[in-house]
C-alpha cells in the first residue's frame, strides 16, 4: 500500500516514476491499460507503482465490444468539496464516461492513518466521483483494511476520501496524571516542560461513536489498559476527592501502548456518548453509567520505582494484575459527570445523564 499521510493532498505528489500497467498491459507507472470486450476483464495496478492498489474489474456484458480501457494517476483541477478530505490517489479510468451495460467494481486504496486522522473509520470512507466540473459521492459497497470499493456504471475520475466530523459531533478531553505515579509514567521526569500529555476526542455517530485517543510524552515501551468508570478520584480542578471511595462500575474498552517516541494513539468504536451504561439484577445494580475514562498500568512492576507494590495488583487488565491509575479525566465541576456524557440532567439531586 503506497502512503498518503495528508489528507486533501494533490495526486501529482504522489506519483511515482517506476512500475508498468496491468496484468499483460504495457504502460508506466503513472498509467495502467488493457483492452476488455464483451468476455469482460480486470486491470490492476503494478506494485510500486502510483497506481499499487487501483483494481478495476469490468463484469461479462459490461462492454458490447472490444474497448481499449486505460487507468491513469489523476490529478484534475476541481477541488474535492470543502466538507470532504482525500485519503489517497485520485485515479482516472478512461474513455471517460464511457457508460456500462453492468457496472465495474472499482477498489482504491487509502492510507488508513490519514482516515484516523480525520477521526473516521475503515467503513467511513467513500468515493467521490468526478462528473464534469462538480464531485458526487459514492458509498462504499465494500472496504478492507487500506482498500475501498464501489460499483461504477460509468468510466470516469475518482478519489477515495471522508467526510470529517462536523464540530459540533466532537466532544474533546484531556487527561490528568495520577500524581503518586506520574514519574513512573513520563519520559522526561525531570522536564516539566515535556510531562505526559494525553487527550481524547469522541465523535459522536449514529449507532456508535468513535473514541480518538493521542499521547505524547509517556515512557517507550509502557502497556496501559483503557476503561470507562462510574467515578474518578479527582475533582474537577485536579484536586484529589475527599469522598472518593472506589471507580464504581468500570468497562474495559481496549489496551494502549507507548511507542519507541513515547507516541500513544489508540481508537475504539463503541457506546460512549451519554448512553454509556451497565447493570446487574443479580445484585441489584440499576443502569449506571460510567462517564469516566481513564487508563491504568497494565504491568504492575512498571509503577513500583514510584511507591506501588506489585505484590497488591488492581483488576484493571485482562488477568485482573494490573498496576495503578496513571492517568483519568475529570468530572464536571457543577453535574460532577464526567466528560462522556454531554446532557446532564440537574433537576435531580446527584445530577445524572440524560440520554
């Protein structure tokens, strides 16, 4: 898969000088070709070329005659729409317009950590389809990782892209250190200029939402364990909580780990905003939610050098030995809710939320 780390780029950036066309197609790396008919056929983009991943497989009875069909490495000069950002090539599939008795399925790759960098995901991704001087979308009739395809009934320019969350679906938060362990979490101990950072932002959908999680700063090579969690034990100004007894209901929701530059990214799609709950009748426990998120050590030896003892693990991983917090968010200072949800309910005494 060739990479287009940033999004909206154009493709005469992309393009590279080596590789040929298609299978028993002559061409260069910018283009790939075949002659199809009505039998139909594939062409396919040569490996290391700039067209590595374009497929294109036009069906029997698609063309009424033998056509000579090229696939070019595009680079046109009408912008996507403002609410759209490229993830890949823009690839032309000629003779444009050229209609078809049945459609072609066409796969186009992207760069999967462009895709995240919009806070979208695999399935998200769509393909716009050039028709004169304006882009129509298309949805995605299939995806796998790094790929995208659709079904065209007609020959023309296309571009694999997302459409980025709209402001208002994006809930953002950052979280606070576990002071007792905060040395045994960073990179730079000693450099309060570079302590641990790490933030989230939730984009809100409509059967799930998606959790975008970024780090910097932490120690390489730290495993953590991410949940969600009724109660945090810090108060909304970083204070410790005076009545903080437990973390209440938590769920686990994925593990995390620190790269050899002290980066952290992790993504999870799930429940998250203001629905997030569980309960228990076997015990009596109602719909509770957990609004917290927060992230624990996942080896309890990595917080011994800041006081821990690992002989007294936590349950917060998958063998129930963990370490302690290293870091959460914080509840709101007036509904005393943490961040996931978004329509706190203040007519009852402790506030709640209201999905």
């Amino acid at each position: 898969m060739r990479l287009y780390p940033v999004c909206g780029l154009l493709a005469s950036t992309l393009l590279g000088a080596c590789g040929g066309g298609g299978p028993g197609s002559p061409g260069t790396g910018d283009e790939a070709r075949a002659t199809i008919g009505p039998a139909g056929g594939e062409i396919v983009g040569t490996a290391g070329s700039a067209l590595e991943g374009v497929r294109v497989k036009i069906p029997a009875g698609a063309l009424s005659a033998e056509t000579p069909i090229t696939i070019r490495a595009s680079d046109s000069t009408v912008p996507l729409p403002k609410t759209a950002a490229r993830c890949g090539p823009e690839v032309s599939i000629e003779p444009s317009g050229l209609a078809l008795a049945a459609p072609a399925t066409v796969t186009l790759p992207f760069d999967e950590t462009a895709v995240t960098q919009q806070e979208r995901f695999d399935d998200e991704v769509k393909v716009w389809v050039l028709s004169g001087t304006s882009w129509g979308q298309q949805l995605q009739s299939d995806s796998a990782p790094g790929q995208v395809t659709i079904q065209l009934d007609a020959l023309k320019t296309l571009a694999a892209g997302v459409n980025p969350p709209a402001e208002t679906d994006v809930v953002r938060f950052a979280f606070t250190a576990n002071p007792k362990f905060a040395a045994c979490l960073a990179a730079y101990p000693d450099d309060p200029n570079r302590a641990p950072a790490v933030s989230a932002d939730v984009v809100r959908g409509s059967l799930n939402d998606g959790l975008f999680l970024r780090g910097h700063n932490i120690k390489p090579g730290l495993a953590f364990d991410l949940f969600t969690v009724q109660n945090s034990p810090f108060l909304a100004d970083g204070s410790a909580d005076p009545g903080f007894k437990n973390f209440g209901l938590a769920w686990y929701q994925s593990d995390l780990e620190a790269n050899g530059e002290g980066e952290m990214r992790a993504s999870i799609r799930t429940i998250l905003l203001d629905q997030i709950f569980g309960f228990d009748p076997t015990v009596n426990l109602p719909p509770t939610g957990t609004f917290e998120v927060g992230f624990w050590f996942n080896n309890p030896d990595d917080a011994a050098a800041c006081g821990f003892d690992p002989t007294k693990p936590t349950p917060f991983n998958g063998e129930h030995k963990a370490g302690p917090l290293a870091m959460i968010t914080l509840p709101d200072a007036a509904t005393g809710l943490g961040p996931l949800c978004t329509k706190p309910d203040t007519s009852v005494t402790p506030a709640r939320c209201s999905p």
